[in-house]
C-alpha cells in the first residue's frame, strides 16, 4: 500500500525484559546490523521514477530513439520512497518468522 508508512517498533519495555531474562538464565547476548537494509523490500505496488543524473547516457540513448519522459519502475524499495520502513519492516518480519521467531506478546502490533 504506497500510502501505508507505518512502521512498528519493539517497545523499550519488551527489550529490557528480553535482556533482563537472557542476563538471569546466562545467555550470551548478539546484536547486527544490516547494511543498506532498505534496500531489501520488495514492493508491491507499481512506483515509477525518473532517471537519475547518474544514468544520463541511458536517457540519452533513449531520447535519440524518438522517446520522451523516459523513466523507470522501481521493483524494489529505495532509501527516500515513504514506504521505505514499513516494506523493510515486513520484508525483516517474514524472514524472522520463517526462523521461528514470534513477537512479544507485550508488543500487540508486533502480532500482525
């Protein structure tokens, strides 16, 4: 939904008391960071945008085969579309579901 940017978080609460049962029982404790993570949603609607600077002699190429205002559909999420969070969030969510992972039930919109 291009107009859905909603994007939920894990509440400070739930972190504290994941950190404080791992600390209790001696668990060991790992955290990452995924690169360009934006960049790993797949859409679902049709974006379209125009080329960027960067890609001129592809516009060139195009305007000297008689087209116009060319552009391009994006088939993945970019750093700047509005929906950029909320389609990295479902892309993360299904990846962690499939691992087994589950939402803390003290996150009720983390339940979607």
């Amino acid at each position: 939904d291009y107009e859905e940017t909603y994007s939920p978080v894990a509440y400070l609460n739930s972190v504290r008391a994941m950190l404080a049962k791992c600390g209790a029982e001696g668990m060991e404790i790992e955290q990452c960071d995924v690169d360009t993570a934006f960049l790993y949603g797949k859409l679902e609607e049709e974006i379209y945008m125009e080329l960027p600077e960067g890609l001129r002699e592809l516009l060139d190429l195009a305007e000297a085969e008689g087209e116009v205002d060319v552009v391009c559909m994006l088939l993945q999420s970019l750093y700047g579309l509005k929906q950029a969070s909320r389609v990295w969030n479902e892309t993360i969510d299904k990846h962690l579901k499939s691992m087994g992972f589950e939402p803390a039930d003290a996150d009720p919109e983390r339940r979607g």
